[in-house]
C-alpha cells in the first residue's frame, strides 16, 4: 500500500522503479498494492537521451529494505524491469 516516505522513519529506502509514463506509475502501484507491499512514490528528475542530453521527471518507486526481495519479484511478475543500481 502506498505510503508517506515518512512512515517508513530513518530507514534507507530502496529504488525499484523509475516509472517515465503515468500508466507505468499507475500499473506499477496497483501491482505493488494487490501483492501487500508498503511503498513510497516521489517525483523526481532523470537523464534522458545519449546525444541530446535532457532532464525528465519521472516517478520514483521506493520500499523497506526488508521488502525489497519481494517488491522485485511482484514487478517482474506484472512485467517490469525493476531499477538495477549501477556496480
């Protein structure tokens, strides 16, 4: 169920999907909803293009550490790629 980033409190929130549309958002949140899994959404900006580089706003999907796992498994299940950190 969507949350305030607030209610998750000190916790270092893990990124698992930079939605670039707002269907995308949307589906991602119904998906996140009907699995059970507390997440947090926020605006915020990306780099987009190779060669004309330009910032876009995308929606940020964020959870507990501790429901990481799980929220990666839900995404791929409604088939989305989940947000791989760089190494």
């Amino acid at each position: 169920m969507r949350q305030d980033p607030a209610a998750f409190g000190d916790q270092e929130l893990a990124l698992i999907y930079i939605a670039r549309k707002l269907n995308d958002a949307l589906r991602v949140e119904e998906a996140l909803t009907a699995a059970g899994v507390d997440y947090a959404v926020e605006a915020d900006h990306y780099s987009a293009g190779f060669i004309f580089r330009r910032q876009r706003v995308g929606a940020f999907v964020y959870v507990a550490p501790g429901s990481e796992q799980r929220a990666r498994a839900v995404l791929r299940q409604a088939r989305f790629v989940p947000f791989e950190p760089p190494a």
